[in-house]
C-alpha cells in the first residue's frame, strides 16, 4: 500500500516507518520536525536500503495537506503527528488541543475529500486515567487527567463518532502502554528534545554521564516494592502493532480499539536494575515525592490484540534495556551527534 505516516521522523513513527519500508509498503512522511529532525529518515532509509517521501508540512496547513494527498494519493494513514509532553499540556493547553485536536480535523477532511477512509491513530493508554482496576482493557471507560490525555481522548471520540457516521471508514485507535528501546541497530531511537520527562530516556541519559542520577518519583505506592509499576513495551514489537492493525482494517470497515502492552508491569526499581545490567554499570538513583498525575500501577490486558490482529509483544525487558543503551552509547547526543 502507498501510506501516508504523519510524524514519521518521531521516535514511534521512525521505527513503524522502517517496519512498513521493509513490508514493501511505500511511505509519505510527513512532518513538521517541531521535535525531531530528518536524520531520523535518513537511516531509515540506510536501514531498509528503500526510500520514502518526505514533506515537511504542519497539519495546522490544509493547504499543505491537500497539496500531499493530491501529489502522492495514499490509500492509508498512519497519524502520529502530535504533541506528547503532560506538564507543558497543563501549561499550554490551547496549544495542545489546537495542534492534536484540529490538526487531527484538518487530516480527516483532507482524508475525506480524497476518498482515504482507512486510518491508524496514535492513542495511549493515558485515556485510562488514574484507572485503579489492572489490567486495563478496552471497554474500560476513558478519563483523560491532563489537557494531553484529553487531546486523545478526544481524537479517539471524534473518529469513533466518524466511524458510526459513514460505514465506509476503516479505524483503529492504538493505545500504547509505555514504549521503550531501540530498533536492534542502533542506528535509529528515542532523543527527546531538553529535559525526558520518561523514565527510560532519563535513565538513558544517567547512564551515558549527560545527567547525575535518577529521581524516583515515589517509593511508598501500593506496590511490591513501593515504586510504580508500568507496561513498558519494545517499540520493534509496537511498530510491528501497526502493521498488523492496518492489515486487519484495510480488510474491514468500522473503529476498533486495541491496548498495545506486553500484559506485564516493571516496577521503576525493576527498570533500573535491568538497565544496568545492560550497560554494565550502576545507574545511580535517589527517592523523590511522588508524580502529581501518577497512577500506581498500568498495564495492559493485551488479548484482544492477540485474538483479532494474531500479534503480541514478545521483547523482554532486558531486550528494552540492551537495545535502548545501544542506541544511547552510540548516540550519546541523539541526532545532533553524526550522520
Ligand atoms: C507518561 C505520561 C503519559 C504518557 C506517557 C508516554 C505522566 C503522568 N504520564 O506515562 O500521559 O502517555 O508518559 O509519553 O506524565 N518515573 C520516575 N522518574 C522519572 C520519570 C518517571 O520515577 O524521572 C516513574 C514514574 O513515576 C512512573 C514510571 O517511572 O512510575 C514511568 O513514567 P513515564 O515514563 O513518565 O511514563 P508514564 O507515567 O506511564
């Protein structure tokens, strides 16, 4: 299929990009490198020995939307595109519905008017909320905490409502849980612009000396070791989610939901500990007061995407750990370090 990936060059949509070059797919990225940079698709592209289209456009720009469908006619979407960051959500939340909200709007009428009713959305497992019920599963109602949380929610809302309004669109809203780690090369990762606000890049960042230690953010949860626990999950086995979501819908009409998660919860300590095997020195850590906005305990039940999609994560956690050091080590900057 010919598809279009909006925010392609991000950490997520780099490595799905790869996964669909290497499926013979051809790719349109689209990207307005607000927090990533082309480097990206360049070893994407060394990766997969393939090229993709690229156009830096911003989904704010209908023209520059109707300008990518009506030059390169994908039969597919696969949105990423959007802003991702909690806090500066509660800071700038206008900012945060304008971009993911009506950026999401402006795709879906281009979408429309080109006859592309096949999409795969970037949701996440935030529209659980502050849920206390594990594992979380699809039918579970959606409560959004935060301004961020609230964009998907919505997005997830309004293709839902566009679904039930024309049978001809095909829809799947993809909830990961907490991606972590590497495409096995190294060649392609996670690089977070300033400060992570996620534990692996911050952990990340400790071990290779560009930050002294890592803040656990509470040590008194209703946990086995008082630190919260996560379904961390391999970005290779999220990318290749994707695939199998867009070949179950280009088959099929209608808005499905499925969580993406391994169905195991690590604790932050369990993180750090793996992590330091991986690189083979002592991630040094200290206790803080907890997260406002942090729940307990998050991990998905990931049966439905097993029974419909015949797909599961099958990475471990010690593979995160291995391939996100070897991403870090070799690129201790991110992008910014070499071609
Ligand atoms: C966070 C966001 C969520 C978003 C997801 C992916 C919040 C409250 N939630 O999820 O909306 O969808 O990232 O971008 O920000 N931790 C530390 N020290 C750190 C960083 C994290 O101890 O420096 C702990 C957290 O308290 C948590 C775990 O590590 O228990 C994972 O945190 P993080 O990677 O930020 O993911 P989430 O909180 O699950």
């Amino acid at each position: 299929m010919r598809i279009l990936v909006t925010g392609g060059t991000g950490y997520i949509g780099s490595h799905t990009t790869l996964e669909l070059l290497q499926a013979g797919h051809d790719v349109v990225v689209m990207d307005n490198l607000a927090n990533s940079s082309t480097e990206s698709l360049n070893r994407v592209q060394e990766l997969s020995g393939r090229t993709a289209s690229f156009v830096q456009a911003d989904l704010l720009d209908p023209q520059a939307l109707e300008a990518i469908f009506a030059e390169h006619s994908p039969e597919a979407v696969i949105h990423f595109a959007g802003l991702k960051a909690v806090g500066e959500s509660v800071a700038k939340p206008l900012h945060y519905y304008r971009n993911n909200v009506a950026g999401t709007l402006n795709l879906l009428a281009a979408m429309d008017r080109h006859d592309v009713r096949t999409i795969v959305f970037s949701s996440s497992a935030t529209v659980y909320g502050a849920s206390e019920e594990v594992p979380l599963v699809e039918d579970m109602p959606m409560d959004a905490v935060n301004p961020y949380g609230r964009t998907k929610e919505q997005i997830e809302d309004i293709l839902a409502d566009l679904g039930a309004s024309d049978e001809r669109w095909s829809i799947a809203l993809l909830r990961y849980f907490n991606p972590v780690g590497a495409h096995e090369s190294g060649r392609i990762g996670e690089d977070p612009t300033g400060v992570p606000n996620n534990l692996l890049p911050f952990v990340a960042q400790v071990a290779v000396g560009r930050r002294e230690k890592v803040m656990v953010f509470g040590n008194d949860y209703n946990t086995p070791d008082g630190t919260g626990v996560r379904d961390y999950i391999h970005v290779m086995d999220l990318a290749a989610g994707h695939l199998a979501a867009l070949d179950y819908i280009a088959a099929r009409k209608g808005v499905k939901r499925w969580n993406l998660g391994t169905g195991n919860g690590s604790s932050v300590l369990e993180v750090l500990a793996a992590f330091s095997k991986a690189a083979g020195k002592d991630v040094p850590y200290e206790f803080a007061p907890r997260r406002p906005g942090d729940a307990a305990v998050s991990y998905a039940d990931p049966s439905a995407a097993r029974a419909e999609l015949g797909w599961s994560a099958g990475r471990s956690l010690d593979d995160m750990c291995r391939d996100h050091w070897n991403w870090q080590k070799q690129n201790p900057q991110g992008y910014a370090t070499q071609a």
